[in-house]
C-alpha cells in the first residue's frame, strides 16, 4: 500500500512528474487536431450481409470507406502512433462468433450475467484499458454491423427462460457502447427494439461519454438502463484520454435521467494518490447534487499482470507502470493490499451513505469477506452488470 502511495505522489515531485504531464499534454493535443473526433478512417470487411448498415454509417460519419478482404490484426508500432493505428479507426464487420454470451468468471467472484457484443475494443484511450490485452491480437475498434442476427439473439433471448436479476444485456464488457455513437447510430436502432420487441429484457449501456442527445427522444420503454463510469478530475486528467471530464458524464447522466432511464454510476477503478480521499469524496458529493443513481458499483485498480506490458507500449511515461509493480497479486490479478482497499472503500461508502440511505451500493468482483468489511450484503445479487 505504501508502495502504491508514494508512486502516485510521484506524479508531484520527481521528474517522472513531467515526463508525465508532458504525455498527457501531448495526448491531449492529437485529440484536440483531429477532424472527426475520434475516428480519423472508417474501414469495413466485405461481409456475407449486404452493405446497408456500412454505408449508413458512412454516410453519418462523412468518411469515405477503406475495404478490407479481413479484419488486420497486429501493428508494430508504439506510443501514439499505436494508439492512432488502432484507435483512431473504426473497422465495420459482420460478427461470426453470438453476439450474446454468458460471462464466467474464473473464480466465481462475479455473477453470470450476459453481455451483447456490439463492439470490440474502443476509441477513447484509458491507460488502464484491460482491452489492450483482451484485444492484443486484433487491436483495431471494432463495431459489428450484421444487426438482423443480432435482433434475432435478442428476441431468443427474450423467450428463454432466465433469472429475473440476469434478464440484462451488458453492452460495456468489451467497448465503450456510446463513445462513437453519433458515427453508427447503434444506439437509436438498439434501444427501441426492446420495448418492441424484447420487452422482458434490458440494455445495459456503460459509458464514458457524455453523447446523450440521441436517446433523449428514443421510446426506451424503461427497457434501457445507462450506467456512467466517473473517477476524480485527477485520474480523468491523466489517465482517461480523449474521454468528456466527470462533470460533463455527470451532466449526461441528469439529462438521460429526466428523460426517464434508470441511472447507475460505476467508479472503477479507484486509485490510490496523495489526495485520493478527499477527491473521491469530491467526485460523490458531485454526483449528488446532480443525479439520483439508483445503484453505485465500485471497483479497484486491478490490472492483469499481463497488462504493465500492453501499457508501455502505447503510454512509455505511464504512472501506472511503477504502480503495478507495488501491488499484490491475489485471485488472477493485481490489486491493492486488501487493508488499503477496504479504507478506500469504506470512504466512498460512507460519502454515498451521508447522500442517499437508499442506493444500492456494490464491489466489482470482491469476495464476500471484502464486502462484509465495508458492511455490504455479499450474497445480494445488486451489481453493476445485473438487474
Ligand atoms: S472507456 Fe473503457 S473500454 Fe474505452 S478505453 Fe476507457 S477503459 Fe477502455
């Protein structure tokens, strides 16, 4: 813990501090020169489904189409020219694997919910992506486009008999749902076909961004639920690149909400710095003042220790590279010693606890002793991904 502590207030007080705020810098420079926000170049996979769904999205996005005979896999580049390669693109193809599977979590520290995968990979640039690994050997955004099979899973899915509690369709699990919406229209073809067709299933939509206005008018039916990822201003500034700052999410988050979807908020990871409490405690009191989340998730740093590798080859001056090297390893991943995230825990906790008795408050993938030392109910199935 100690250890993780004073790397982050490194950030203050050596010259690993500007080397790092010189990344950023220039980070957010190649965002601010871009012309079509985050996707530069549009490419698509001839598929066996017709091209509508290509040219649609084409036509909203203004870019011309670079087809491909199959989706490229690897590039040996590094920094931000990997990052432009595989993140400035989006490549438009038809999905051959279901687009609805189960997750299973190795250790079972997690329930089976389901997730529909729209995308793979994202455009916005997080340091501390777990699709960089996920994704290593076909890196480049991905959206899938053959929505007839899709629409098809989703209705079978509706008559299948499944628990009330994982009758959500998590559309977070592998890519930012909402962060290139206003290129695919995903969202405004998605969200309809619930209420009209799926009306005992949900959407789950995770999201960094703040691009709401499309589902403000959508007839969602209640069959919608969005959740906002938010962190400290700090974390923000260093580390989610090309994302909208908490206060704008936030924003969205009052607008998706008047417009009647249930909200959620998720904070993950949470990382520890020199000023973490206070700045935690900053970002709920926030929240409050300007949304009534009906569930708030909370999750740690918690890298792969596969990870530090996928980091340094897009972000060389990552904070998070002497980071990783101080945490433990326990249960397949890295994390903070377990004293360390319970405090952290327990003041977002207790910051939740002095705005809202009422909010159903989680730990992602925590086991039960973690969550009775924060005074959570362990075994209630109340998390981000579930209904
Ligand atoms: S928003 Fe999520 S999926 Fe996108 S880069 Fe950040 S961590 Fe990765």
């Amino acid at each position: 813990m100690a250890g993780a502590h004073r790397n982050i207030r490194l950030l203050h007080q050596s010259p690993i501090a500007n080397a790092v705020r010189e990344q950023s810098a220039a980070y957010a420079a190649a965002v601010a020169e871009q012309e079509h926000g985050l996707v530069r170049e549009l490419w698509a996979v001839r598929g066996r489904s017709d091209a509508d769904q290509v040219h649609r999205i084409a036509e909203r996005s203004g870019l011309p189409v670079r087809w491909l005979a199959k989706a490229p896999t690897v590039n040996g580049e590094r920094g931000m020219d990997k990052l432009l390669e595989e993140r400035n693109v989006l490549l438009l193809r038809d999905r051959q694997s279901p687009f609805i599977e189960q997750f299973q979590h190795p250790l079972g520290r997690c329930a089976k919910f389901y997730k529909l995968t729209a995308y793979n990979n994202c455009n916005y640039w997080c340091e501390y992506c777990y699709l960089y690994l996920t994704f290593r050997n076909s890196p480049v955004s991905t959206h899938f486009v053959n929505y007839d099979r899709m629409f098809r899973e989703i209705e079978a899915f509706d008559g299948a008999s499944i628990p009330e509690p994982l009758r959500v369709l998590n559309l977070g699990e592998l890519g930012d749902p909402l962060a290139v919406d206003e290129i695919t229209g995903f969202a405004e073809q998605v969200v309809p076909f619930l209420p009209a067709h799926a009306p005992h299933t949900k959407l789950l939509f995770l999201t960094k961004s703040d691009a709401v206005k499309m589902l403000l008018p959508l007839e969602h039916g209640g069959r919608t639920i969005v959740s906002f990822s938010v962190n400290t201003d700090k974390v923000w500034r260093y580390l989610e690149h090309r994302t909208p700052s908490p206060a704008a999410r936030l924003e969205a988050a009052r607008e998706v909400q008047n417009a009647g979807y249930e909200v959620r908020l998720r904070i993950d990871p949470v990382i520890r710095y020199s000023t973490w409490k206070t700045d935690y405690e900053a970002l709920v009191e926030e929240a409050f003042s300007l949304v009534r989340p009906s569930r708030i998730t909370i999750g740690e740093y918690r890298p792969a220790e596969g990870l530090s590798n996928h980091i340094r080859a897009r972000f060389p001056q990552s904070p998070l590279i002497k980071v990783n090297g101080s945490l433990v390893a326990e249960a397949g991943k890295l994390r903070y010693p377990r004293a360390s995230r319970i405090e952290m825990f327990a003041a977002l906790i207790n910051a939740i606890r002095r705005h809202s008795a009422r909010t159903d408050i989680a730990l992602c993938k925590e086991d039960n002793q973690v969550w009775k030392a924060v005074g959570l109910n362990g075994s209630g199935l109340c998390c981000n991904c579930l209904g």
